[in-house]
C-alpha cells in the first residue's frame, strides 16, 4: 500500500501497573505537529487516589472520557488573589467538561463509582525525565487538608 504524503502513524505504549495504565498519545517532539506539549491517557482503578502534584512551567487540561472522578485543586501560587483556595468539581461520562489547570496549583483526584476510570489530559510541555516539571505532595497533604471520604447524605 502506498502511504499518502504527510501521513504517519506512531505506536503507542501502554506503561501498566497495580493501579491502572498511563500511555503518552502526543508528545511536541514527536514533530507531528508545529507546536504541541503532550497528551496523555491514564486508567485508574475505582477508589484510586492520585493526588497531588503540580508544575511550575506548564499548564494542564484534564478530560475524563471514561468513568467519574472528584478533582480537587489547591492554590499554591504566592502572588495569587486565591492563594489557598481548594475548589473541587465532579468530571465524567456525567459531566463532561475540560479543565485548565494553571501552573502553580496543585491538583488530584479520586475515582468515583466501580468502574475504571480514563482521563486524557494535555500539557503545554512535554515530559522529560531528565527534568520533569512535577512537583509532589502527598495525597493527605496536612496544608491542603482535604478530607477525600465520601459524605454520605
């Protein structure tokens, strides 16, 4: 078969653990595109938490195609007029939404339900492991104190 001019494929990777998958679909130097950070996948198992991290270079956008999750964001930027601020939204198949993460705010979630769940998400930087632009806290962080037990009403 003749491949059209410009087309190409790349073979993704699936990275597979205990709790789920995480798979790179795009990355900017990939030179698929004139400019691009990444997207990504990731599956997580129900009551999965991955929480928190944030970035100082780049900005995030989260998509959650596949299942339900509780998304939690904390304000870590100094010079912020919300500095501190905790908002928590609900993300799914339910509630189809995109969000921006801005750089210097901390951000997880939790799965919701009994399914797995996928989120696809995009960065305005590419991974580099020799470098990365993550920065970790722990999921039960004492300054966030998010309490991330579901309330029953």
């Amino acid at each position: 078969m003749q491949i059209i001019e410009g087309v190409v494929t790349k073979q993704l990777t699936k990275h597979c653990d205990d709790r789920g998958f995480f798979m790179e679909i795009l990355r900017e130097d990939d030179d698929l595109l004139s400019h691009f950070g990444q997207a990504s996948m990731s599956m997580s198992y129900p009551g999965v938490i991955k929480a928190f991290h944030y970035h100082k270079r780049q900005d995030d956008i989260w998509f959650f195609p596949i299942g339900n999750a509780q998304v939690v964001l904390h304000d870590l930027r100094e010079n912020s007029p919300t500095k501190g601020v905790t908002n928590v939204f609900y993300l799914g198949e339910t509630n189809p939404l995109l969000l921006v993460i801005p750089k210097g705010v901390a951000h997880g979630y939790r799965v919701l339900g009994s399914s797995p769940l996928i989120i696809t998400y995009f960065t305005t930087e590419a991974y580099n492991p020799a470098n990365p632009d993550e920065r970790r806290l722990p999921w039960n962080d004492a300054d966030i104190n998010f309490d991330w037990t579901t309330e029953n009403r």
